[in-house]
C-alpha cells in the first residue's frame, strides 16, 4: 500500500510540475490556441485537398473523422516524446535521474496533463467537423465513440512513451518526436487508404494503434456498437500495453546507458 | 546600402553550422514533406503535372517551415548560448546579421522540394519539366527573399516573447493553406483571401506556376510581371517593418538590460 501512495504522489506531483512550468512561459488560452489550431488546420487542409484532388477513394466526412482523431498525436505523441528533451534542455534530467523516485513514474505523471489535453482535441475537431464539414452524428453510438478516443488516446501515449524512452540517451528527443508527430497522416489510413501505399510499407500501418483508431471512430460515427469495434478495441489495448512494456524497458536501457556515457546532459 | 560582406559571411556561417549538425532541419521539414507526400497519394492519378504542383507547392511550404522555426529560433539561440550581447555590440547592424542566415534558411527549406521530386522522380516515376526554367529560378529567387524577410521580421519579433515555439506552431499550417501553394484560394471563404493577398509569396507561387506551365489558380490572375511586382512591394513593406522592429527591440534592450533573459 506504501508503495501505491508513494507513485500516486510522485504521479500527482509531477503532474502539478509539468503544468506549472508550462503555463509559467506561455499563457494557458496561447496554448489552447497552438492545441486546436494545429488539429484543425490539418483538418481543413486535407478535406480541401480532397475536393481538389476530386475522384478520390474516401469521402470528405472519413477524412474529417481521421483528421479529428489524428490530432490526438500532438499531444500523446509530440508532447510526451519531448518530456526527456525538455527535462534535458533545462538541464533537470540528472537530478530527477538522481533522486529516489522512479524516472518512469515522473514520466508518466508530466504526461497526464497531455493526455487529458489529447482527448479533449479529439473533441473539440469532432465538434468542428460537423460544424463546418457537415459531418453527420445522427447515427453515432455515442458509447462506441467514447470507447474509440479513450482506448487510441491509451495507445498512442504508449508509442509516446516508447519513444520518449529513448530521448533519455539521444541528444534531444524533439526530433524523434518531430519525426512521429505526423506519421498517421502516411500510414494509418487517415486521408487514403492503408491499401493505397506500396505493399512493403502496409506492414508499418499493422503496429500503429491510430489504424485501428481510424477505422473504429468511422464505424462508431456510423452507429457501430462497443461489440462490433470490438476487435479494433482489443487490439489497440493490446499494442498500447506492449508499447508502454517495451518503453519501460527500454526506459530501463537508456538510464543505464546514459549514466554509463554521461550522455543525459548532451543536447 | 547595406554591409554586403557582412551578410555573405553570416550567410557562410549558417551554411557551416548546418553542415556541421544537420538533424536541425529535420522538425522543420516533417510537416512540409508529409503534407506533400500525402497530397501526392490523395490524387487518385498522379500524372507529371500534379506532381509539379505538389513539388512548386512542397517547395515553398518547405521554405515557410524552415524559415519560422530556423530564423525565429535565430536571435533567441544567440540568447541561449550568451552570445546575443557580444552581437549587438558590434559595428554590424544585427539586421544584417540575421538577414544572412535568414536567406540561408530558406533556401536550404528547398530541401522539401528536392525530396519531394527525388520521390516522384523514383517511385511515381513521372518526368517533370519546367515550361520556362529562366522565369521559373527569377520567381524563385525573390520568394526566396520575400520569405528571408520574413524570417527576419520573426527573428526580431520573437525576441519580444518567451512563447515562440508556441508561436511558431500555431503559424505554420495556416499558411500552408492561405499561400495557395497547394490549395487554391478560391476553395476558401473570401473573407480570408485578403490574408493571402498580403503574404507576399502568394503571388511568388502564381509566378512560378506560371513560369513552371501549371495553370494559375489565383484569383487575380495579373500575369507573371504583375505577380513579381506586387511581391516586391509586399516584400519591401515587409522589410520597412522589419527594420522598425529591429530598432524597438535595440532600442528596448539597451533600456532593459533584459537581452540575455530567457
């Protein structure tokens, strides 16, 4: 019991560190504006794209849908990749490396905030695309959507996770997480089909939980029920929880890696 | 007339550092290339001339990229590793400083567009040819500029902030739509085509469609010379206020003390 009261504490604490250090340089409404502006001109630019590009395989309302579940990235994906960088850059990685508490659960506790803030993107582009795109909810089965953001915001913070484990040893992590901010939009089946990219990229498409995520969120604005997305559920826990195993071990790795070559000081 | 020297060696300098650790331009070019590439697998036929569009496009939302976050990390990068005083206190006007790498880093955001033709050329396997190649590298070479500017503006904005790379977010993709480079303006409510009107490489990007065969979509078609002139004049009010800016911000950190402040 100890031991659970100890990281509930580290969990809250770090979470309560990570927000006031980011509202102390930027103004909470600047950054609700970075947050939503991000999803939505993406939003906007691909659906008017799509009317551009005229016969094309998806509709203006599946890329709406993608979009709005895509801007969940920035925050589980980009913002919690750049955690070790960020830790690195104000040169607090070798304390926090340092003191008693477990890296991995300051990790995870900066990232609550983020999490919270990725879902309620979610919302607010799902809001925007049937405002401005005519998205139609009339058929949603509102608890097969909430399932679909809830489960791909799990997974995609566990890629996030992974990845930002290995920030820890890198020189800065904020290129690792630059680099995978937009992956979905290539390989997940967001603006074209998964089908539409050469065959020996499709496999990518197959680990990346956003796929299932996609794919989900469609079928749910459609009026499918938990019981037939289920299978896209299932899997999404299931890569979500390997990817956050793997990331704490290699989280484990690279601590060990960098205490070796003193590298958690280089950026 | 400014210090030509000074800016060729500011200029030669940018290029060595990014030669020295070129990972930098990677998070400037990952939004650039994925939308183009992503552009590119919407179309649902990819013939020689949509791949010209997507590479003139990717060109310039490459050079956009590159020019807001690498100019307008610029002075605050200087501030960072205490070398933003011993700048300012040199004979050269700072200006003329960043003006050299502000160039630099739009010129090597046409990275985006090489890439992306290295792509089209290899796995589309399209061949693309330029109409006119002449008035083509004319065009290219005053967006170049045009965006330099810009890059110097947000250069000496950004000193006035802490939240620049909050900044930077929020103004990349918009203007990856009001530019027309890829998407044409008429497609968007009008209200919002005076935007794009006084950001001067929107009429840079109808010159080059012009000189590059594609068929201009602006809607103020005003020829290839008429697109160079308005860019000019967008650019030279750009300038006048980028050199308004540089003597508040002198003027106001000589007043604070607060230049080494981050």
């Amino acid at each position: 019991m100890g031991f659970i009261r100890q990281e509930v504490t580290v969990l809250k604490s770090a979470s309560g560190v990570s927000l006031r250090s980011l509202f102390a340089a930027v103004p909470w409404w600047l950054w609700l504006i970075q947050l939503v502006t991000i999803g939505l001109t993406q939003m906007i630019y691909f659906v008017l794209m799509t009317s551009v590009a005229g016969d094309t395989t998806m509709s203006i309302s599946e890329v709406a849908l993608g979009n709005a579940l895509q801007a969940v990235t920035y925050s589980t994906v980009f913002a919690v990749c750049s955690i070790p960088g960020d830790e690195k850059h104000s040169g607090t990685l070798p304390l926090v490396m340092n003191a008693p508490t477990k890296l991995h659960s300051v990790i995870i506790g900066k990232s609550l905030f983020h999490i919270a803030a990725g879902m309620m993107t979610v919302v607010i582009s799902l809001t925007f695309a049937a405002l401005v795109f005519g998205v139609s909810f009339a058929e949603v089965d509102a608890l097969s959507l909430s399932m679909v953001i809830l489960v791909t915001t799990f997974a995609m913070t566990g890629f996030g996770l992974m990845l930002s484990s290995i920030g820890i040893y890198m020189r800065s992590s904020i290129l690792l997480a630059s680099f995978f901010l937009y992956i979905g939009l290539i390989f997940c089946g967001v603006n074209f089909p998964v089908s539409h990219l050469p065959s020996f990229l499709q496999p990518i498409s197959a680990v990346l939980p956003m796929t299932y995520g996609v794919h989900s969120l469609r079928m749910a604005v459609e009026g499918a029920a938990v019981l037939d997305i289920a299978q896209d559920l299932v899997l999404m826990l299931a890569i979500g929880s390997i990817m956050l195993l793997i990331g704490f071990l290699m989280l484990r790795l690279f601590e060990r890696l960098a205490r070796i070559k003193g590298s958690y000081e280089m950026f | 007339m400014p210090n030509l020297y000074a800016i060729t060696g500011s200029f030669k300098k940018q290029a060595l550092d990014f030669i020295a650790d070129p990972q930098w331009i990677i998070p400037s070019l990952v939004a650039p290339f994925t939308f183009t590439l992503v552009t590119l697998m919407i179309y649902p036929e990819r013939d020689a001339s949509i791949v010209l569009y997507a590479v003139l496009g990717g060109g310039i939302l490459g050079m956009w990229s590159n020019s807001l976050r690498a100019s307008g990390f610029s002075i605050n990068y200087d501030r960072m590793v205490g070398t933003l005083e011993s700048l300012m206190v040199t004979p050269t006007p700072l200006m003329e400083v960043i003006a050299g790498r502000a160039i630099w880093n739009a010129l090597i955001g046409l990275l985006n567009s090489l890439l992306v033709f290295i792509l089209a050329e290899v796995v589309f396997q399209t061949s693309i040819r330029l109409a006119d190649p002449l008035m083509f590298f004319i065009a290219l070479a005053i967006i170049l500029l045009s965006l330099s500017t810009i890059g110097l503006f947000l250069a000496a904005f950004f000193v006035f902030t802490r939240a620049s790379s909050v900044l930077t977010q929020i103004l990349e993709l918009p203007i990856f739509i009001i530019s027309g480079a890829m998407i044409p303006i008429n497609l968007m409510p009008s209200w919002s085509w005076p935007l794009s009107f006084t950001f001067g490489p929107f009429w840079g990007v109808d010159a080059l469609q012009i000189a590059a065969g594609v068929s201009s979509t602006s809607p103020i078609p005003v020829g290839y010379a008429g697109d160079l002139l308005i860019l000019f004049a967008i650019t030279a009010v750009y300038l006048t206020l980028t050199w308004m800016l540089f003597k508040k911000m002198d003027g106001k950190a000589r007043e604070s003390g607060s230049l080494g402040r981050y």
